[in-house]
C-alpha cells in the first residue's frame, strides 16, 4: 500500500497527543511513578493477550541475550528516565509545552548516533538543532524585568521536559541497535510470517524493564499503596488504560513499525507533528490560553525536526 509509512506515521502523531492530555490528567491525580507503573502493567497485559491470540502462547518470540540487554536498556532509558521526567514536566508545564520539548529527541538521536555508531552529522543537520532550538525558545521566553528575557515557565518544569527529550532521542538509538540484533536472532520462521509482531516483541522487553525500574523507584517512594488504590477510581483507570493503548502499547510499537515501511526521516518529522496537533485541544480541554508567539515556535520546532531529517 502506497504511503502506508507515513499513514503510520500521522497516526502515531495523533496517538501521541491523545496520549500526552491523559497523561498530564492522570499524572496530575495518581503522581508520575504511580501512572507510569500502570501504563507498563497495562501494557504487558496488552502484549500477552496479543502473543496469545497471534503466536498461541503469552511470550514473544525468542532472541538473543545480546538483544534482551539492548531492548532493557533501551527500555530502561526510553519509559524509566524518560516517561519518569515527561509525566513530571506535565504536572508543572503541561503537556503542550512538554511536547514541545520532545521536538529536541531527535537532536539527541543525532548526537548518541553520532557517539555510539560512528553517523556524521552534517551542516544541514547543525543548522536543524539550532532552528528547534530558536523554536522552543520563542515559545518559552518572554520579557521579564528591565525587558530581560526571562523563561516564562518554571525552571524544574523544563528541566524535566529537557531531560525527557535527552533520554527518548537516546532510547531510540539504542532501540535501533536492539531490533537490528532482535531481528537478526529470533526465529527465522517467525520473522517470515508476522514481520509486523517484530515491533510489539521488542516493545514486550522494554515494558518488563520498565516495569523493574518504576517497581524500584516505587519502593523508595513508598507509594505502593496509591497504586492500589488508584484501581478503585473509574474513571482514572480509563485515563490510563486510554493513555496506555496509544502510548507504550500501539503507539511506540507503530512508531517502530513506521521506519520499516518509509525514510526514516519522513516519519520522525510526521511524528514531530504533536506539538502543533496538540495546540488545540489544549486550549478546549485544559482551557489554556495559547498565543501566536507559542504557534509560531512550535511550527518552527517542527521546521528544524524537517530540516534535521529530510535536508
């Protein structure tokens, strides 16, 4: 099917922005720890169903040790330091802004590819950063005392949201390089006849590796008893089950799925859509009052994830 690549890949878009309002409600109710160990419950639970109805049992397909490592770590970087830091970044910037933020992931892909797999960066590629970055920072600047820019968002705010784009551009590298070595040992059978389970597989052991980390951090937080009963409010466990299809479970599986399918670069930049598709249900959802000046650095965001992938 002609464009079914970058179909995926504004669908995946749109996932992500369903996926970035639940999340800053249910992250502002339940805590990040708390909303962040359900979505990986919730998203294995998902994957064995799955595995059941297509492989007729609830593991995925078998890989190497080296590939385990590389998809637990990638897990570990991708959901545990990640999604750890972006749920944060909702609660005090909102989810808008936090998206927005995520337009620098690629810039990190760039540099961590760059460090681990020997990929040039190029002059293009350069003047992309700096593009995102002008962006971002039309957005979030304004004029304080004595005309001074002056960040118009709390500074723990963008701290997070920084460091959550910093760790996905990194995960995904580190993603590459596990589903390069996960295809290249699981059964030659099975990587013949459901090519597309390939991303849901690899996705099942970044969960259990999310699953560890939150379980950690959970004990240290002491918050174990939030969790328990976070099952008892329905229409958070909604929020959170929606949160968890479009984002852990089908989302960064099709965002994975979209790269086998077209250039990578069509479907980052399609993906990068969320900061501009996110604008306006934040302003009838969160009734948050949205200026030309944050639609203007959020198109340029997106300008610059363009440049960096398609010049």
């Amino acid at each position: 099917m002609q464009y079914f690549g970058e179909l995926i890949s504004l669908g995946v878009a749109f996932s992500w922005t369903i996926t970035a309002i639940l999340s800053e409600y249910a992250s502002k109710r339940l805590g990040s720890i708390t909303l962040n160990m359900l979505r990986m419950v919730f998203a294995l639970a998902f994957s064995v169903v799955m595995f059941l109805v297509v492989f007729g049992k609830p593991l995925p397909a078998e890989g190497s040790t080296e590939a385990y490592c590389w998809m637990a770590l990638s897990g570990f970087v991708g959901f545990v330091m990640c999604d750890y830091c972006l749920m944060k970044c909702y609660t005090i910037i909102g989810s808008r802004f936090g998206q927005l933020f995520m337009t620098l992931a690629p810039l990190s892909a760039a540099i961590t590819a760059w460090i681990l797999l020997g990929q040039k960066l190029q002059m293009i590629s350069i003047l992309a950063m700096f593009v995102t970055l002008a962006g971002i920072s039309i957005s979030i600047l304004g004029r304080g005392d004595n005309h001074i820019l002056s960040l118009k968002l709390p500074a723990n705010g963008v701290f997070y949201a920084a460091v959550a784009a910093v760790c996905q551009g990194i995960g995904l590298v580190i993603s590459k390089v596990g589903l390069d070595s996960y295809q290249a040992s699981m059964p030659h059978d099975v990587a013949i006849s459901t090519p597309w389970m390939l991303p849901f597989c690899a996705n099942f052991f970044r969960c259990l590796a999310g699953l560890g980390g939150f379980t950690v951090l959970m004990i240290f937080n002491k918050s174990f008893g939030k969790f328990r009963n976070s099952f008892r409010d329905g229409k958070i466990m909604v929020a959170v089950i929606a949160t968890t299809i479009f984002g852990p479970f089908v989302g960064v599986a099709f965002s994975l799925m979209a790269v086998q399918y077209t250039a990578a670069g069509i479907a980052s930049t399609l993906m990068a859509l969320t900061p501009i598709i996110i604008l306006i249900p934040s302003r009838y959802m969160f009734h948050q009052h949205i200026t030309w000046k944050e639609i203007t650095g959020a198109c340029i965001s997106v300008v610059g994830v363009a440049m960096f992938f398609l010049g």
